[in-house]
C-alpha cells in the first residue's frame, strides 16, 4: 500500500496513466486484507472519474438497504456534474431508473433511440413525443441525400418502438413541408412503401 501511495504521489495529476495503476494496485491490497472501508472509498473513486468497471464491486461492498442510499448520493453527485458521462448512463440503465433515463434523453434528444427500451413500457406517450421531436430536428438540419436517409431510418426506428406512433402522419408532415426538396421526399417514399409492404 505504501508503494503505491508513493507511486501516486510521484505520478500526480496523471490519472490516466500511471497513478491509475497504482490506485487500482492499492485497491487490490485493501480487498486482499479486506479493508472494506477503504474498498468502498477508492471504487467511489474510480467511479467518480468515469470508470464503470468498479460499479458491481461498489455496490456488492454494501447491503441492499445501504446500497439504495448510496446509489441516491451517487445519482446526486453525477447530476451535480456539468456534463452527464458515460458512466452516468451506465449506473441509470443498470438499476434501470427509468425516470433519470427519461430525464437524459429529454437532454439528449439523439439518444431515445438507444434508450426507449427502458422507457416505453411505463412512459409510451413520453417515448412517442421524443421520437417525433427528434424527427422533426434532424429532418429540419437535413440538406443532403445521407442526412435525409438519416432521418428515413429514425422514423423506421420510431415505428419499431412506438405502438402508439403513427409513422405515416410524420411521413405526410415532412413531405408537405419539405415538398421543394424532391431527393427527401424520395427517401420519405422509400420508407412509406415499406411500410405498406410489411401491413
């Protein structure tokens, strides 16, 4: 442990690189001696600086009761954050917190087409508004073949996950808007056509 702690030292300010090391030799010596304490504050480390793999140790230090009060202080402090990371996103999809993860995608529109599967059971009418929001923003920022071929696949993905979706009415609402831009409203063709097939 003292080596380590002086390897951290002497590494400062390189948490990517060495003194990561070192921390992560340190933390192995605290679950060899079964310093739990210690574990529980170094995994909360390595969380805190955006490394998921330490979650399940984390929460495996605590019982249930205690855990749920951890992961609502844990919750807190990554929403305390100014950017919500990637481990964020994680810790929410893993204990499943559909309500922080409808939140996340409110923020970031683009990712309700990752995220709707945790979503559509309890919040369908939430899922259906974020997807035609999304539609409707990047069918607004096309301007070129790729882009509206993009948009043709958001509204496929938006049948898929949205019983309650009308594809077909965003379908007519961006053609009557975008009716001077012939290769969109090919691709929104291509895509309506589809759909007809598969009824």
């Amino acid at each position: 442990i003292q080596l380590a702690l002086d390897g951290e030292r002497e590494e400062a300010n390189q948490w990517n690189g060495s003194v990561k090391k070192f921390k992560e030799y340190r933390y192995q010596a605290y679950k060899l001696m079964g310093d739990i304490d210690k574990q529980k504050r170094l995994a909360l480390e390595f969380l805190q600086h955006d490394d998921f793999n330490y979650y399940a140790e984390l929460k495996g230090l605590y019982s249930p009761d205690e855990w749920q009060v951890k992961l609502k202080n844990i919750i807190a402090w990554f929403q305390s954050q100014k950017n919500r990371s990637y481990t964020y996103l994680s810790i929410i999809k893993e204990e499943n917190l559909s309500e922080h993860i409808l939140e996340y995608c409110k923020a970031k529109a683009s990712t309700i087409t990752e995220l709707y599967p945790y979503l559509e059971e309890r919040y369908p009418d939430e899922v259906n508004n974020l997807f035609i929001e999304y539609i409707r923003k990047e069918a607004e920022a096309a301007s070129n073949r790729k882009q509206y071929k993009s948009v043709a696949s958001i509204i496929k993905q938006y049948r898929k996950a949205c019983s309650l979706g009308k594809p077909t009415d965003i379908i007519d609402e961006l053609k009557l808007k975008n009716k001077r831009r012939p290769a969109f409203i090919d691709e929104l063709e291509k895509v309506s056509f589809a759909f007809a097939r598969k009824r």
